[in-house]
C-alpha cells in the first residue's frame, strides 16, 4: 500500500524539514515525533514535535513547515527516521509512515494560542554564554574520575549548568538555548523571542522553538557537548 503524502509548499521546506529530523535522530535513532497538520489564517501548516532526550528531563523541539494548498488536515505520531525517508525534497512532498505508539510526552503538547510575549533578544547576544556553558561542562567533566563519571553524575553536573537563568532572557533557563542550538535554531542572525503559557516557557526563532514545563518533575537537562 502506497503511503499518504503531504504537498509541501517548495523543496526549502522539505530541505528544512529534513535537516530538523536529522538532527533529532543523532541523539536517539529510535525518535519518535509528533505532527500536525492544521489550516492555519496563513494556509495549512505542518507542525512537527519532538523531543529532545537530553539527560535528566527534556526538551520539545518544533519545527513547522508550510504545506501546499490541498494538504489534509492529519495528527499522528510517527517514527522521525520513517518520516525522514518519507522526505521528497525534488518533489516537494512529505510521505506519511505508519502510526506508532506515541511516548508518554506526545499526549502532552505546548498549548497553541495564549503566549505571553515576556522579551527578546538576539542568537549572537546569548552565543557567548552559551558556548561558555559548553565549555564548562567538558571541563567538569574531564575533573570527574572516570570510575565515577556515570551517567547520573554527568545529569547532576548537567542540571546545575543548564537550569541557570539566561543572561539575555532571565526568565528562561540556559537549557533553553542549548537546546535551539542542538536543533540548528539559533543561525547567526536569528532574533529570540521568549514567551510563558501557564507552566510553559518557549523560546522562539524565526527556524523553529523550543518549550518546556517549569513544572515537569525533574527539571534539569543534561546536554553532552556538541562538536563546534
């Protein structure tokens, strides 16, 4: 049987689409990713989640995409690496794999409407901080003899670092922006925006989000440093 297909708007979105869903699988090849496709005021749009198992709690990464204007509305859970081989970019269009048991956090989504705009900021004022936190993090680590670095050690170490306010947008945590940057978010030109829904924070560019729960158990996110 022939898989069910999504016009997207041009190859750029399929590109762009592309490059998002590789990024989530180089830290879980098994990643499983939520999307949803709506007919937005500005036409249909792809919404796709995931998330970002990045040590002791997580991360959604979203990334959206414009459709064509036939698209069908649809809301399913997928394998990232199916979708990822259902990606066309010649031919514009986004094969739909088969369903599968969404995890846990899938059933739990950032609401879409009612953000409170709470600042903003720019990639290049938060970059500085940001690599600094990196480096940080891989000099901790090296300190930690090896027959203790384990992984809970390394989530402790992780959680102290990344739970700390960002300079340029206090009221979201350093995570945050780790996470846009493990996703490609963060280009060299990007304005950063940061906004609060109830118990979400989310920080927006104009390539995709990020967003997390102030209150979700466990609110630290461990990052292993990334190659520069």
């Amino acid at each position: 049987m022939t898989a069910p297909r999504l016009p997207l708007a041009d190859s750029t979105e399929a590109a762009d689409l592309a490059a998002f869903l590789e990024r989530l699988l180089r830290f879980d090849r098994a990643a499983a990713v939520r999307l949803q496709a709506v007919r937005a005021g500005q036409g249909p749009v792809l919404a796709v989640f995931g998330r970002l198992p990045l040590g002791s709690a997580g991360v959604l990464a979203v990334r959206s995409a414009r459709l064509g204007e036939e698209a069908a509305e649809a809301d399913l859970t997928v394998s990232a690496g199916q979708l990822l081989e259902g990606v066309d970019e010649s031919a514009a269009t986004l094969g739909l794999p088969t369903p599968v048991t969404g995890p846990a956090w899938a059933g739990l989504l950032p609401p879409r409407s009612r953000w409170e705009r709470t600042g903003a900021t720019t990639a290049p004022a938060v970059m500085p901080e940001l690599m600094a936190a990196v480096r940080e993090f891989k000099e901790r680590t090296a300190e930690i003899p090896e027959h203790h670095r384990t992984r809970a050690a390394l989530d402790a170490l992780a959680d102290g670092i990344w739970s700390r306010p960002l300079g340029a947008l206090p009221e979201l945590p350093l995570r945050a922006a780790h996470a846009a940057y493990v996703v490609g978010f963060l280009t060299p030109v990007a304005t950063l925006t940061a906004h609060r829904s109830g118990t979400w924070l989310r920080l927006s560019a104009p390539a995709g989000s990020v967003a997390l729960r102030t209150a979700a158990p466990g609110s630290g996110l461990g990052l292993s440093p990334l190659p520069r």
